[in-house]
C-alpha cells in the first residue's frame, strides 16, 4: 500500500469514495499514479533543501558550492584531500577560525598527512622588557640550568630567545622576527613493534632492537582529531631523549601515570610475564665502557632510549624478556607491523606459527601449497629450506600488524619445480641469504618479496654498520625464474641471466654507491632483464636488458681502477626506456627520457651557448662537471636502522626531489609524494595568514 496514494485517497470526498469501491477501485488506481509523480516532486524539493548544505549534498554540487567560498582544489595525497565534500567542508571550518595559530596547524596536519606545529617566531624574540608587563620566560641570557631549553634549543618547542633575523623566512634561512610563522612538519613517523623478544647480550644486558643493533626510540604520538592545543613534543613521533624520559618517570605517580613508559605507550618492556611500571624504569647511559656498559643498575631496570639498550639488576637473571617499542621510518616499506591485509593471497585457511614452534616443521608440512602465517614479532633462529613441488603455490607471512625476525643460521635455500609460485610477506630477514637453488626441470618459477626487508649486508653489527657488506641479500641460481619485489628493502641481488627481476616502491642497497647492487652471480657479468620503478638502487646494476626504469634514482659510481665500465650497464640497448630517472651520466642504458643529470645538463649547455656555437671544448667540459656535481641525490641518511634511511635530504637539487613523472620525488619514497603535501600547505596559508605575516615550512625530521 502506497502512503502517499492513501493520503490523496482520503482527501476525494466520502461519496466518491464509495462509488469507486462499488466500481472495482478506478479512481484509487488513478490517486497511485498520481501519488508516484508527487513522492518524486517531493523527493526533489527534499534533495533541493539537503543541496543547500556541504554535509548533505549531492556529490555534482560540492564543487559548485566550492565556487561560492572560492575553494581551491589541492593535490589528493591525504585521506582528507581526496574528497571535496569533506575538504570544502573543512575550509567553512577553517574560516570561522581564520588567523590563528591553531587553525593553521590543523590546516597543515589535514592537508600534509603529517604532524605539525606552528610556531609565532615573534614570541622568542629578545625585547626590552617594559614593567608593566613582565615576559619572565623572555630572557635575553641563556639559563644553563634549564636542559630542556638547551636541549630543544633552535627546533618547533624552541624556548630560547633570539636577536631579530632580517632574512626572508620562505626561504629557510630567517626565523625569529615580527612577522613569521613557523610550520614544522615531521615528514618520519614511529611504526610499533609488539612484544618482540629483547635481543640478549648476556644475562643483564639486552637490545630492543631483534638485529642486535642500537636502535634510537621514538615517541608514538598521541595525535588529536581535532586541534584544540598547540602541538607538545607528546603529539608527534620524535627520537625520545635520555633527559626527556627521565624527567617523564620522575614526575609519574599513581594520579599522573607516564607518558612515554607502559601498556599502550611508546616503551613497554615485560619481564619473565610481568609488566613493568613506571616504578620498576631507571634511566640512564648505557653507552659502550670497555666491555661493558656504563651505569649498569643496582637495584632497577635501567634502559636507554637513544642507543635502544637494556639492562637489569645483577642477580635478576631473566628467561623471557619481550618488548614493544617505536622506530622511526618515512612510509610503510619492508618488513614492519602495519596494515598489509590488502597484500595477502585470498583463501582463509593457514597454518599459524608463534614463539617456541618450529617454523621449520610448518614449512615442510606445507610445501605443497598452503599459507604459513607467524601470528607474533618473535625472532625464529632456525636453518630454513624449502622445497616446492610442480604448480605449488605457497605464501609464508607476518600476520597483519606484526614484524618477525628469521635469524638464519646461513643460506635460505629454496628449490622451485616449474610452475611452483612462493610468496614471502611481511618478513625481517638476517643473518643469511635467500637462494633459489638450480635444480629442478625446464619451466618458470615465480618468487614473489611483498613488504619484506632482507637486511643489507645480511646483518649489522652493534652500532649498525653491515657486517658483510659486499655479501649479496638475495640470489637467483636457477634459469627461468621470475622475480616480482614491491615495497622491500633487500641487499644485492644476483641473478643468472634468464631471470626476469621487476623492482616496484623498493630500496635496493649494496650497503655502498661502489658495492654491487645487481649482476650476474659472479658479481660482474650481466643479470636478468630488469623492470623497475619508483626505487632508489645504492650501488651499481649490469643487467642483460632493462626494459623500463621509471622514477628510479641509481647512486651508483665507479671506483678508481674499478673491473666495472659502467656504473649503470645495459647489455642490449634496442629496447626499453629509462624515463624521469636518476642514472649516472657515464651508464650505458636504453633511450633515456627526461632523466637527470642529462637533462639538467643540456639545459646549462643550451642557456650558456648564447650566441650558438660560443662554448669552447673545455669550457663545456666543465659545465658539464658542475652541472652534474650539482645534480645528484643526497641522502638524510644511507644505512639501513636509521630513521631517515633513503629519505631525500632538504638539500637535494629539485631536479630530483621534483623529477617524477609527476613532479613527485624521485625514488623509493615517490608515493609519499613530498612535493604534493608541501605545496598544498602553501596554497592554503595563502588564504589563512593573516594580512602582513610571511609563513616558512620547515621539516623537523
């Protein structure tokens, strides 16, 4: 029964009603067709209401009421950029906020995806103190008591006063003056890792990090949907200090729990099954004495954040000590505990391997196709093989949100009949390589890496340098097989030349520019052809054909007297393209379109040649030289454990931090698309500074 056609009914006078119910209901039939055409008119008029508004509008009017506010369209690279409705709706928000500081960091975290902090530089200025209104906080002298001011000194919670600075702050180079504000953004973030065992260095001395390396912690941020506060150094993911974290478990009690130490926060360690608190934490050095470690604890636990270190009372003699801690990293790339569920093969059965099982055992059981997934980030120290059989498909994974360590006690070995398709997920790979054996018949094999980081240099040592840096990471002995890698870390990778290798949002490190990154097995003849993209490769790649290298940076160079002849060398040349990349000029690769120095190069030459034919044979030379002295990568850092590892420094040429395809950076971190975020943030602080303040962006990490 129609309601809307009952409503009409009801209002024919009585009379009419009851003749047409004698009459087998004509008119009621009429009052239903007529009752569709006003439910739609109806239906309209509501939705011409709900249109006068962002949150309930159709989604063909959200630009036009973007028309009415001027908003202006950003780069799509955050969750809130990438709807209109929800980004012109914001810019109403925003405006009934204008000018001030806390509506600028909001604007800066929604429309970067980063944390942020917006500082008034003219708060830290030296003035002349007038006495009716006192800046006791503004001293002019520095207070060399106050170690959180010097040791925040020049950074986003900065609490020192400084003489003006007359240079422009959009360049980087002024700050403290009356009209400048300041945004830091954190390009890092910390990424957790969950009830890892503790590496054991003896009975009293453990590392938080599972590759026995120092490990820097980092705070996991206790972020705001909405701002209501200006940004603390508890809001964002920052290297946590040995003085800061002190501080934090001196002035913890019962009523003021820790920020930084316990379930659910940046630290927690748990000992034997116990759960420390905050009472059991002693902070201090743990850096290297001799042998030993300095201030080794009488009577707590001690632990030190920046070297990543462990140590408890003598006599203590712990069995079981696990740790859950933050490290600091650009994006989701190699092995680490965040979302991968989109990664994993379809099908919901698997066997599942935890701390204490043999990985081993379920590997064998399920070689003839299956899934193994690893349901904690425990560290398995095992000698590990593999061996599938014909059209086997086989998946070996982190459970999502979890990073375990295989320790292999040397090679990996994996044998793959023709047909066979294995899959490693998630994984943190030491202490040995992972090599598919030549054995098997005539046929293609497929090995796929997903988001695993097979550690460069195979390990590394305490202070986290490789300790087999020329040692390759992965190794391709068997001919016709197929490599597929995408968003790893890996080491060199050696391949016969049948192998097919496709490299996608990776980082490929010969642990040197000078080292091997990709080659035959001999580490000097030509490997399989090679597909890649968006990758940064540190070190140097003979291949047998490179079909396509696309958004990739090649820091390869040649050492004197070097075996090698070229740093970047393609054997057949007739195909394939090397487009928007960075690759040395002295390489020898197919057709190159728009890649860097070349183009950077060409550009100098044609400016300088003024009239035409002007340059001499030397003085071309030498612009040559320059020009590519000054376009090449620079790297924040270039091993792998630190933080910044294969991030782009603030001074790398935007040749290449803008040389994409897309004018994204180049590289493994292209699609965390830096550029894009940046200048979001500067078209909207175009609109919401207030009139005569100039805004600079600075990165904090």
């Amino acid at each position: 029964m129609n309601p809307e056609a009952d409503k009409l009914y009801q209002l024919l006078p009585a009379v009419y009603r009851i003749r047409d119910a004698e009459q087998r209901g004509v008119l009621r039939a009429l009052c239903e067709v007529l009752a569709e055409d006003i439910a739609v008119l109806r239906e309209n008029l509501d939705q011409l209401y709900d249109d006068q508004f962002i949150e309930t509008c159709a989604d063909w009017v959200a630009p036009y009421i973007g028309d009415v506010i001027g908003y202006r369209t950003l780069h799509a690279v955050t969750e809130r950029t990438r709807s209109a409705r929800a980004e012109v709706a914001n810019t109403i928000a925003y405006r009934r906020r204008k000018g001030t500081a806390t509506v600028l960091e909001q604007l800066a975290r929604d429309v970067t995806g980063w944390n942020a902090r917006v500082v008034e530089f003219f708060q830290s200025l030296e003035t002349s103190q007038y006495m009716n209104h006192l800046r006791p906080t503004n001293l002019t002298t520095v207070d060399l008591r106050n170690w959180e001011a010097l040791e925040r000194r020049d950074t986003a919670f900065n609490q020192i006063a400084h003489s003006v600075d007359m240079r422009r702050i959009d360049t980087q180079q002024g700050r403290y003056n009356i009209p400048n504000i300041g945004l830091f953004l954190w390009r890092l973030d910390a990424y957790a890792v969950r009830r890892s065992p503790a590496f054991r260095v003896d009975d009293e001395r453990f590392l938080f990090s599972p590759l026995g390396n120092n490990q820097q912690l980092f705070t996991r941020p206790q972020s705001e949907t909405d701002i209501t506060h200006l940004t603390e150094p508890i809001n964002v993911p920052e290297p946590i200090s040995r003085r800061v974290l002190d501080r934090d478990i001196v002035q913890s009690s019962d009523e003021t729990p820790s920020l930084y130490f316990g379930e659910g926060k940046s630290i927690s360690i748990e000992i034997d099954g116990v759960e420390l608190t905050w009472k059991h934490i002693h902070v201090c050095n743990l850096s290297d004495d001799g042998l030993s470690w300095a201030h080794l604890p009488v009577s707590k636990v001690s632990i030190d954040p920046v070297l990543g270190r462990i140590a408890v009372p003598p006599g203590t003699l712990p069995v079981n000590v696990r740790v859950t801690y933050h490290y600091g990293f650009s994006m989701p790339t190699g092995g680490g505990s965040y979302e991968r569920g989109k990664t994993f093969a379809p099908g919901g059965g698997f066997a599942s391997v935890t701390q204490g099982q043999s990985l081993q055992a379920e590997l064998t059981a399920a070689q003839a196709g299956g899934i193994v997934q690893i349901d904690d980030s425990g560290r398995y120290a095992e000698t590990l093989s593999l061996n599938l059989p014909a059209a086997a498909k086989v998946e070996v994974r982190a459970a999502n949100e979890q990073r375990p360590t295989l320790v292999l006690n040397g090679d990996w070995t994996i044998t793959l009949a023709p047909g066979a398709e294995l899959t490693l997920n998630g994984l943190l790979i030491t202490g040995g390589r992972v090599r598919i054996n030549a054995v098997g018949g005539d046929g293609t094999r497929l090995l796929r890496l997903r988001h695993c980081t097979l550690v460069p240099g195979l390990s590394l040592t305490r202070e986290g340098e490789p300790v087999s840096p020329s040692a390759p990471s992965l190794v391709i002995e068997r001919e016709g097989t197929t490599v597929e890698i995408d968003h790893c870390v890996v080491g060199g990778i050696r391949a016969v030349d049948s192998t097919e290798l496709s490299i996608a949002h990776s980082l490929v490190d010969a642990t040197a520019p000078t080292g091997v990154a990709y080659s035959a097995l001999d580490g000097l003849g030509a490997g399989g052809v090679l597909s890649i993209v968006s990758c940064t490769v540190m070190g140097k790649v003979h291949t047998k054909r490179l079909d396509l290298a696309s958004n990739t940076i090649f820091a390869s160079a040649l050492t004197g007297g070097d075996s090698w002849n070229h740093p970047v060398w393609s054997e057949q040349n007739q195909q394939g393209c090397c487009r928007f990349s960075f690759v040395p000029l002295n390489s020898i690769v197919p057709r190159r379109f728009r890649c860097h120095p070349d183009l950077a190069v060409e550009a100098a030459l044609l400016e300088a040649d003024q009239p035409k034919g002007s340059l001499t044979g030397p003085e071309t030379q030498a612009l040559t030289l320059a020009t590519q002295a000054r376009v090449r990568p620079a790297f924040t850092a270039r091993r792998y454990g630190q933080a910044a590892y294969g991030q782009l420094a603030g001074h790398c040429p935007e040749d290449i931090g803008r040389g994409a395809d897309d004018e994204s950076e180049m590289g493994v971190f292209h699609d965390a698309f830096a550029p894009q975020r940046e200048d979001n943030l500067k078209i909207r602080l175009q609109e919401y500074l207030r009139f005569g303040l100039e805004a600079g962006v600075f990165y904090s990490t």
